[in-house]
C-alpha cells in the first residue's frame, strides 16, 4: 500500500501544479409534503471543500467511445484526485456560469479519470 500512497501523492500534486478550483454539482430531489418534486443542483463536498483541484483538457472535436454497449460522447477529459466523489451527469462548474456535464467516470489507481462536454443548447 506504501507505493500506491506515493503514487497518489505525486498524482495529487502533478494536478495540483496544472490544475484549476472547481465545483461539482449534482440533481438532487426532494418533495413536499404533497409528493411534488423540487430539483436543484447543490455541491457536492469533496473532503469538506467546497471546490477540488483538476486539470481539464479539451479534445480535438467531440470523440465518440462505445464501451460494453454504452455510447459516450465527450469534448474534455479531466483528471481529479483519487477518490474524488464525481458521477455520471454531475457538473464540473470551472466558473459560476461555465460548466461541463460529465459523461463517465473511470477510477484508476491513483486517480480518477472523467469524460465530460460541453452542455447542449
């Protein structure tokens, strides 16, 4: 486990040089007391921390990837520290108003890889 720590420590501290804060958001749901939704996107906490370090990269146009019968089209990868609390159609908020929605979430070893684009008009 020793060299799997160190891995993600340099891991963590190669984003933490490239990278930039954001905020992830996710749908959350809930009814009153009549059993009507309500829906707002709220942050989701990483460590108590409202924002999260990543690096986000653009692709060269939108890729298309199709893995065990699921379709996935994204224009950015990004890469966050191991463990970082990130799913399928959260936002990646890079500014109040810019945001990507995340297509798929892969963990690795030491850290956590996301497929996202751009959101539709």
């Amino acid at each position: 486990m020793g060299m799997l720590n160190s891995m993600r420590q340099d891991t963590d501290r190669i984003i933490g040089e490239w990278a930039k804060s954001v905020t992830i958001k996710r749908l959350s749901v809930s009814y009153n007391e009549r059993g009507e939704p309500s829906s707002q996107w709220q942050t989701v906490l990483q460590n108590g921390l409202e924002t999260v370090d990543c690096d986000i990269q653009p692709v060269s146009g939108e890729i298309e990837r199709e893995e065990a019968g699921v379709r996935v089209c994204y224009s950015h990868q990004a890469f966050f520290p191991y463990g970082t609390d990130i799913r399928p159609n959260d936002r990646i908020y890079r500014t109040t108003d810019d945001y990507l929605v995340v297509c798929r979430v892969d963990e690795h070893d030491d850290h956590t890889f996301v497929y996202a684009q751009e959101p539709e008009p």
